[in-house]
C-alpha cells in the first residue's frame, strides 16, 4: 500500500493517516510533523534553517521537502509501503516522487483527497490542540483530552501549533487553493484520485475511506 493523503489544513490528514497506517501496518510519513521535528530538535541543519518558515505558514521549497521524504522512504520499513500525508503538495513534487518511484519500480496505490467545507476546516483549527510528542490532535470544544494539556494517547504535554493563527491558518487555505488543489486534476489524470468526504466523525471517515478503492484505478466520491 503507498497511500498518499492531500487536502487542505485540518481536513484531518493526520487522524486519518495515523489510522490508515495502523490498519495497514505500514509506517506514516506526514511532512509537517517532520519539519517541526527538526524544528524541535533545534540542531543548526540545512532542514531546520529551512524548516523555520512553517510557523508563519509558509511552505518550504519543493527540494526540501523531496529530500526529507525520499530520506524517508529510503528507511527499511519504508519498503513494503506507506502512507504519506502533506506530501506532495505541489505539482512539482508529485513529478519528483513520481521519478522517485519509478526508478524502484514502484506505483502509488491511491491518492485520498480529504474534501471539507471551509466553515469545518475553520472551526476544527481553531481550538486544535496537537501532542508534542505523538502529534495526535485534539480539540478544545469538539474532541477534549481526558486531562487537560495531556495526550490520551502517549501522556505527552499539548500545544497550540505556532502556525494554528488567524494569520498563518488564512496563508494555509490560500496555499493550499492555489498550490495543492491543483494537484487533483494531476491526481485523477493518473487515476489515482479517490475524493473521501472528510466530514464528521474520525472514525466515519476511516470507514469511507476504506470503502473507497485504494489498491485499483477507479475515481470515487465516497
Ligand atoms: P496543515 O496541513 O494543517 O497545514 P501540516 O502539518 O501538514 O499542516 O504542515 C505544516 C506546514 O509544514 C505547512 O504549512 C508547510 O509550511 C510545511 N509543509 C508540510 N509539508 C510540506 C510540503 N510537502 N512542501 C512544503 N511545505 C510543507
């Protein structure tokens, strides 16, 4: 399985990428958590130098974020398949990773578009939450921890993410508008593109976008 997830920030790319990931034992790369990985690490790298220009919602450019995700895709555990979410996001590194993968010899099995509305993805990413440590998000009103400030899943601390600001939320939407969803034309071209409703409850939306096709070439709206 090599599962690639698009759609715009806080359609739910990492719920659903963290459970498809579990369900089909493959690891899951999302470029965002990444980033603020290295970013956290704070070693003097090229990728946290370039990596800084994420808190104000700025994306980093397309040969960055290729060779972080190639770097990753390389790993052992990366052999048999994967879910990679927030990447590609432009059109530019979906013909990088498509190169990429055909000098292995290998296919993208699906490319999950998480369609919402503007008013969902307005009102989950104000009040998200994320872990520090696991990344896995909450929501003040929506979907609160157990404890306050405390990840149910690793007991790690939450945060707001630097990013998750009127400001940087508005540069996401209107990257996103103009760089990534173009990516779905370049997606369906391929017949790779399978629109998932991201609508609702986590766990609604594992289970459309499961019965959606994602091992053959079929387009879908679930
Ligand atoms: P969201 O989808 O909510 O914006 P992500 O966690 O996926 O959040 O990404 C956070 C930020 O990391 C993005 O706003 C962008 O700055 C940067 N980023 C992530 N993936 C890429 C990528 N493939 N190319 C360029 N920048 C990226």
């Amino acid at each position: 399985m090599r599962i690639i997830i698009i759609g715009p920030p806080g359609a739910g790319k990492g719920t659903l990428g963290r459970s498809l990931a579990r369900h089909f034992r493959v690891p899951h790369f999302a470029t965002g958590d990444l980033l603020r990985d290295a970013l956290r690490d704070g070693k003097d790298t090229e990728l946290t130098q370039a990596a800084r220009v994420i808190s104000g919602g700025e994306m980093v450019s397309d040969d960055v974020a290729n060779a972080l995700v190639f770097d990753n895709l390389n790993a052992p555990e990366a052999q048999n398949g994967w879910i990679l979410d927030g990447y590609p996001r432009t059109v530019s590194q979906a013909e990088a990773l498509a190169a990429f993968l055909k000098a292995r010899n290998e296919q993208i099995s699906a490319a999950v578009y998480l369609v919402v509305r503007e008013e969902t993805v307005l009102s989950r990413l104000d009040g998200r939450m994320v872990c520090k440590n696991c990344a896995t998000s909450f929501h003040r009103r929506n979907s609160p921890p157990q404890v306050a400030g405390i990840c149910d899943s690793c007991g790690g601390e939450l945060i707001v993410r630097d990013d998750d600001t009127p400001s940087g939320i508005a540069r996401r939407l209107r990257l996103f508008y103009d760089r990534t969803a173009p990516l779905e034309a370049w997606f369906a071209e391929r017949n790779l593109l399978r629109r998932v409703s991201g609508e609702g409850e986590a766990e609604a939306v594992l289970t459309r976008c499961l019965t959606a096709d994602l091992g053959e070439a079929k387009e879908t709206m679930v």
